[in-house]
C-alpha cells in the first residue's frame, strides 16, 4: 500500500476512532495560547507576537504541515493594582493534512487576569478562559484511493469511491480554560505550574449530514522555569504531560542560554540557546535558539526512538517557533516565564 493510502487511512481513524486528537508543538514552550488560556497577557513587555510553524513527517510528501500566531497584551495597567495583571489576545490556527486535502482551521479570542499573591507581585494565580471557532475541511477531490492506483505505480484509474459534494465542511465553537502559577524570588529566576483543559464544552463535528463524532476533551498539565547559573549563562527547563480520548505525550527537556554580555546587557540582550527535549517513547528533540533584543527564535528536529522511525526514516518533523515582545526601553515589569 502506497503512502497516499497509508496517510488517508491514518486520517481517518483517527477520526473515527480516538476522535481527532489534536496537533501539538515540540517547542509548547514557545507557543504560549496553544498551550494554556491563562498565558494570555503574562510576559513583561506591552504586545508579545508569537508564531509557530512545523512540518511533521516530511518523509511523507506534506502529510500535516501545523502553523499559528497569535497577538496578546496587558491592559488597564494603570487602574489595577500593581501587583495584577490583566491580559487579551487573539490567535490564528491552521493544521493540513493529507498534501492539502485535510484542513483544520481555527480563530481564537482569549483573557487572562493574574492576581498578585505576595507584597511584590513576585507570585501570581492566573486564571484564563479562550473561545474558538473552528472550522474543518476535506477536499475529496485531491484524495486518492487504493482503486486508482495503476500497474505504473500512479493513481490514474477511475475510483470508484464517490462523495455528495467535493468539499465537506464542519463548524463549531470550541472552549478551552487554565490555571496557570508563578513565583520568582529575584528578577533573574523564575517557576511556573499550570493545568489546562480544551475542549470543555465537547464540540460535536460532523461533515455535512454525516454521522456526528464529539471532541474529547484535552488535558495539559506543564512546568518550568528558569534560574542563572552564572553571570552569563541560565538554565531553561520545562515538561509536559497531555492526554487526550486514551492518547497521552510527555516532553521534558532543558537549554541552557548562553550571553554574549554580562549583566549589563540584560535590557538588550544577545544570547544563545542550546538544548534538548524528550518526548518520551518516541522521539528526541534537539533545541537551538537565537535571542536578540525583543526576538526570539527557536529550530528543533524531532528525530523518531519509537517503532514509527522505520517509514519515518527516523525524521520525525521540523519546527519553528519566532517571538517577539515588544516593551519600553528601560521598563521592567514583574519576572514572568521566558518562554
């Protein structure tokens, strides 16, 4: 059985069967409201600006390709107390499958408030809640069928398969919520805890007047934080565990950043990461990252561990991640996660 085949049939058990699990990111890390509503807004700056992208198995000729960005910032800081912050943002979601003839497309709006715990501000409990409209999409005609496929090795043959419309179509409003704490003793370290839930309301999807399937709900419990350990150098960790209709990932990893300046420089920094996260059973994922001033960028490469590194080739996807905070020259807001 070709690729072609072995993709489509993979799309649509998982469909069928553990009801559309949804995309994820090695760099979770650095794809903030994917990841927990209650990261909207909670960055020290005045408009972070995030964008995500990854192309997973690229041995297989486009099988998912998975972009996003998203736009969030504070408001009403000069009427809330010092000590809390409140944030909105909004963020664009698109995952396509199958060379282009599955897409999953989605529109978020969220809000967050993190309320100050101590005198300083220095530990917060952030609560955050996001919307979606989400919107699914199957092109029949740029599917291909075992039927088609020719002596030659090409899907040229007539397919005996046919469909009520070339395009079929799903739309439903999705919610999704978290908790997210913070703590930091000085203005160099920094630990977080949270816990999301997507999906809470089960969004029902169907194709048209096809059989309905409802979305399970997705669970995401994540820790990290960051803390020097040196005048030029700070240790970056992180983990995840997420589960979803019986299907679970736990990624844990490190970096290690690298200044090219000392203290002074901590209002214009230039500096290098260098790291390496696990998901664990399956993969192994090399981390490289560059930060100058406001932007950061990140590259990693899933390299497949798991019985799948056979069709892989054990390349299991390329991903980018690219942010950037914009902020007040000389400003210093209260330590909040770095990534």
């Amino acid at each position: 059985m070709t690729k072609h085949i072995l993709l489509i049939l993979i799309f649509f058990s998982l469909a069928g069967i553990v009801n559309a699990q949804d995309p994820h990111f090695s760099q979770f890390f650095s794809s903030p409201l994917t990841l927990n509503p209650a990261f909207t807004g909670k960055f020290d700056g005045n408009v972070r600006v995030a964008g995500n992208y990854r192309n997973q198995w690229p041995t297989i000729n486009r099988a998912y390709q998975t972009g996003t960005i998203s736009v969030d910032f504070p408001i009403l800081k000069q009427k809330l107390d010092y000590r809390d912050t409140w944030g909105v943002g909004v963020m664009g979601y698109s995952d396509k499958g199958a060379d282009g003839a599955v897409s999953f497309n989605y529109a978020s709006i969220s809000t967050a408030y993190h309320k100050g715990l101590d005198e300083d501000g220095y530990k917060q409990l952030g609560l955050g809640v996001q919307g979606t409209y989400s919107n699914m999409l199957i092109n029949t005609s740029k599917l291909t069928f075992e039927d088609q496929l020719t002596i030659n090795g090409t899907f040229t043959n007539p397919t005996q398969e046919t469909f009520g419309n070339t395009t079929l179509n799903s739309s439903f409003f999705d919610l999704n919520a978290g908790l997210l704490y913070t703590s930091s003793s000085t203005d160099r370290n920094n630990l977080y805890a949270g816990v999301s839930l997507y999906h809470i309301n089960r969004p029902k999807q169907n194709f048209n007047s096809g059989p309905e399937y409802l979305l399970n709900p997705r669970a995401t419990f994540h820790a990290g934080g960051y803390f020097p350990t040196g005048e030029m150098t700070t240790l970056h960790l992180s983990a995840l565990y997420s589960t979803q209709a019986g299907a679970h990932e736990t990624l844990v990893g490190a970096a290690m950043q690298f200044s090219a300046g000392g203290l002074s420089t901590v209002d214009n920094p230039v500096s290098f990461y260098g790291g390496l996260w696990m998901r664990l059973g399956d993969a192994i994922i090399p981390y490289v990252g560059l930060e100058y001033q406001n932007l950061r960028f990140g590259f990693t490469y899933d390299v497949n561990t798991s019985s799948l590194k056979s069709a892989s080739q054990s390349r299991g996807g390329l991903e980018l991640s690219l942010i950037y905070i914009a902020k007040t020259p000389g400003s210093k807001g209260i330590p909040c996660p770095k990534f």
